[in-house]
C-alpha cells in the first residue's frame, strides 16, 4: 500500500510533519529523517518494506528524543489551525490505524465475489 500519486512525502514518515528552530541548540533546526521514494514509482514489495522499516527507524529514534517540553510545542498549520506535537503524535497512530483500515477493506472487496452463498452471513 502506498500513497496516490502526488501525494506529499510527508505522508509516508510521519515524523517529519514535526521541524521547529531548537531553541537552546543554537537556532537548529530539528527535523525528523526523511528520503523517501518518488511517489507512483514501481517498487518491488520488499524494497518498499525496507524503506518503511529504514524510515519508521529513523522516526522512532526522533520521538524517542522528545522532551516534555517538546511536546508542548506547537505551530499554525494552513488549514487546520493551531496544533501541538503531542496532537501530531497522536495524529500519526491514527493515520498508521487508518491505512491498515484500508488494506483490510482492499482484502474483503477482493474476497466478497469467492464467498458465494457465505455472503449472506453479513447481510447479502
């Protein structure tokens, strides 16, 4: 499962959706690993779950070094308002929930023509 074509490359890590001036290191600015594959390539199964466990590494060693402080952080995002990162954490979780929704909704339309008179077991 990958994002449609023309999807941002933030949707495929989700910890660089958090980047703010680091304000006792100087004005750094902390950003989560990124480098991720053009969206719409053709990419063999494996290669794409290398890439998300490369990437999911990296984002899990970037909330891992959040502070309390951190996460009391926020910023003005376009559309949605004011948002705080402990809300993009948690928006993360539910996003990850949300495709692996749709891949089992991807499977069961795939099986509901093969179930033949089983179907009425859910309403046919």
């Amino acid at each position: 499962m990958v994002h449609p074509a023309g999807a941002r490359p933030r949707d495929r890590n989700g910890a660089d959706r958090f980047r703010w001036p680091d304000s006792h290191d100087a004005g750094e600015e902390r950003s989560a690993p990124g480098g991720v594959a053009a969206v719409g390539q053709s990419v063999d199964a494996a290669e794409l779950l290398d890439e998300f466990v490369t990437l999911r590494t990296g984002s899990i060693t970037f909330v891992e070094g959040l502070r309390d402080v951190d996460l009391v952080r926020g910023g003005w995002h376009p559309d949605i308002g004011y948002v705080l990162v402990v809300d993009l954490l948690h928006e993360w979780v539910y996003h990850d929930h949300d495709h692996i929704r749709q891949m089992m909704a991807n499977v069961q339309r795939y099986l509901w023509p093969h179930l033949g008179s089983t179907q009425k077991f859910y309403g046919a």
